[in-house]
C-alpha cells in the first residue's frame, strides 16, 4: 500500500504548487551529518559512510568503532548470490543491480557539480544543502559497490560516459542558479525514486524469498527509494517549481534519466 502510494504521491508532487507540497509529502530529516570511514573510496570516488545502526544498508558498511556490535545476519545474505535463479529471474537481478550502481554514480556526480558550483558562491547554506544530499549519495554507492560484487554483475559499459553527463547536468543547472538545480534535483529525484519502488514491487513479484540476499536487497531498495523521497523534499522545499519553465526544464530532465535507465539496464 505504502509502495503504491509512493508513485502516486511523487507524480503528485511534480504537478503540486507549492503551498500544497507540505500536505504530500514526509517530513526530512536534516540530522547530523555522516561520518565517514578513514579509509576507502567508492566507484565514484567518494568516502564510505560509516554504518547507521537499524538501517538495511548498515549490512554493506563499515560499523563506526563506537557502536554496539550490529545484529549478525547470515554471511550468506551480504556474500553469495542465489544459484538457483531462473534466466529470467537472474537477468532481472543483474538489471537492477547494474543499473543502480550506474544511476547512484550519475546521481554522485550530480550533487558534485552542483557543489562546485554553490561552494564557489557567497550562499553557504546553500551548498550544505547539496552537501548533505550528496552525502546520502555516497552511501548509496557504497553500497551498490558491493552489491555488484557479491552478486557478480557487470557494471555498465556506460560508467565513463554516465560520470560526464552526470558532472554536466549538476554544475550546468547550478550556473543557471539555485531554483534550476533543485528543479533538477526534483526531477531526477522522482524519476529515481519510483524506479526503486518499481524495482522492490518487481521482486516481490517475482523473486522467492529462500535466499537471504533478496530480502535484504528489497530491504535496501526501499531504504534508498525513502531517502531518494527525502532530497525530492528538500528539492521543492528549495523552490524547484519556482524555476522558470519549470515545467519543460523537468520533463527534459526526467526524459534523459528514463533513457539512462534503460541504457544502463543492458548496456
Ligand atoms: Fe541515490
Ligand atoms: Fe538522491
């Protein structure tokens, strides 16, 4: 029910004026900020968060030195990848995979463009606010990172080309300015989010839940598709929809991330 609403909602929240944004969707959290690990980098040459107790992708991360011990899951659910997959099964579960990795990489370099941009300019709170997006970013590909090798998959071919349109499209709508960048934000957001939640439906769907990995990566879709709902949120918190051509700025935008997907999901 939560999943179904979710696509509603974000189609909703495109076409929402502002004033009736706060009536859709959750509130963000803008906790404290990540902190990372001493060491290590990801694909997208970014740090490694470290683990944040009680969430999914706390499997994939490293735990921070001070924190109890975490709840021990079966070594098979974060190291062996199901052998008993039908084709259809195994090609859905590459695609996924694939193409997050890719998609978190595009969205890693996003938020960098953008910061290069606003760090450079006098609004510093403005650059926290990519910081702290990009920063849920750096744990989304870290843990796709593993994911991609757990299970054996092969990254796109696309990886160069993804790293430039993503640094592009970042730092091309920041230099139009703070309202063409949060309606970037917003588009790739939602068209990002309802990707996961039709990925996580797409397992329940078709995938038996014998192996421990496949519930613990429908666990990480959903975590991540919340947090994609979170920078959506903040996006049009922002002003996205106050952009000039709003409209056309986000269907151009959403058409070029819906054609990065299904590139990525083979290619
Ligand atoms: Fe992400
Ligand atoms: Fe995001």
């Amino acid at each position: 029910m939560a999943m179904r609403s979710f696509a509603s909602t974000s189609t909703l929240l495109l076409r929402a004026r502002p004033c009736t944004f706060t009536l859709l969707c959750r509130h963000h959290s803008s906790g404290p900020p990540p902190i990372f690990a001493p060491s290590g980098s990801t694909s997208a040459h970014t740090e490694i968060p470290y683990a944040e107790p009680n969430l999914a992708s706390s499997a994939y991360l490293p735990p921070q030195p001070s924190a109890p011990p975490p709840e021990q899951l079966s070594p098979e659910a974060t190291q062996s990848t199901p052998l008993d997959l039908t084709p259809e099964q195994r090609r859905l579960l590459e695609e996924i995979i694939r193409v997050d990795q890719a998609g978190e990489l595009g969205a890693n370099l996003i938020y960098q463009g953008q910061h290069a941009v606003f760090a450079r300019g006098k609004d510093k709170k403005l650059a926290d606010i990519v910081q702290h997006m990009w920063d849920g970013e750096k744990k989304h590909i870290a843990v796709f990172d593993k994911l991609i090798t757990q299970h054996d998959v092969r990254p796109t071919a696309l990886y160069p080309l993804w790293k430039v349109a993503g640094f592009a499209l970042g730092a091309g709508t920041a230099l139009l300015g703070k309202r063409a960048a949060m309606a970037c934000t917003e588009a790739v957001e939602t068209v990002i989010g309802e990707h996961y939640n039709s990925q996580v439906e797409a397992l329940l769907r078709t995938f038996p839940t014998n192996h421990p990995s496949i519930p613990l990566l429908r666990q990480i879709l959903q975590e991540f598709r919340d947090d994609e709902l979170e920078h959506l949120d903040t996006a049009v918190e922002n002003e996205s929809q106050m952009t000039p051509h709003h409209a056309l700025l986000s269907a151009l935008i959403a058409a070029g991330c819906r054609g990065a997907i299904g590139v990525s999901e083979r290619v």
